[in-house]
C-alpha cells in the first residue's frame, strides 16, 4: 500500500511539473495583463462623448461635450474633467483632445490619446 502511494504521488508530481506555464499576450507588455474595469469604463465613456462646440480665442477656450446620458460638460484647458485616468490637453475650434493621465502605470489601454471632432 505504501509503495502504491508513493507511486502515485511521483506519478502526480511529474504531472505537476511538465505543465507548461500559461501563454501571455506578447503585444502586451509582461507586467501588464489586464487593465481594471474602471479605467475601460472611463475610456468608453470618453468615446461616447460628442463636442458640440468650442468658442475662444489665443489660449482662452471653451468647449460644450454632449455625454452618452444627455447631460453637458462645458470643458477648458485648466478646469476638471467629470473623469480620473484623462486629462484635455488640447482645446481649439473643432478639436478636443484628451490624454491619459498615467501613461506609465496603465499603458493597458487601447489608446493613449483621443480626440474629439466637432459635429453637429
């Protein structure tokens, strides 16, 4: 009986040890394999946005951003945004653009910067 369990468990050992280690994304960097949902949610809704107009002049402008739910977002360069992982870094007549934050540490994302065209 104990020569059967020591079998066994050689048996189960050997198992153990000849798995191959799972396979990662190599277009992802290694440290990086999943990016937290609340940084994916902030990046959809940031898409779903529509700019509606900008007015302004020189460096002084300002933007109105239709959301997804209806609600306006009057947005300029040095006021804060509704949103945590994005910042505007860019605001001229027709364009918005917005950039991550934290490129560093969340470099998961599918992109680092997102612009805004305006639309009627």
């Amino acid at each position: 009986m104990r020569l059967y369990l020591l079998l066994v468990s050689l048996l189960f050992s050997a198992e153990v040890l000849t798995q191959e280690p799972p396979r990662r994304n190599p277009f992802i960097p290694g440290e990086i394999t999943q990016c937290p949902a609340a940084i994916l949610a902030e990046e959809q809704q940031l898409l779903g946005w529509i700019l509606r107009g900008v007015i302004g002049r020189n460096e002084n402008w300002y933007g109105w951003i239709q959301a997804q739910n209806g609600n306006w977002i009057r947005v300029a360069r040095h006021k804060p945004l509704p949103l945590f992982y994005w910042q505007l870094d860019n605001l001229r007549y027709g364009s918005a653009q917005f950039s991550d934050k934290s490129v560093g540490s969340h470099a998961c994302r599918s992109q680092n910067i997102i612009e805004l065209k305006l639309r009627k």
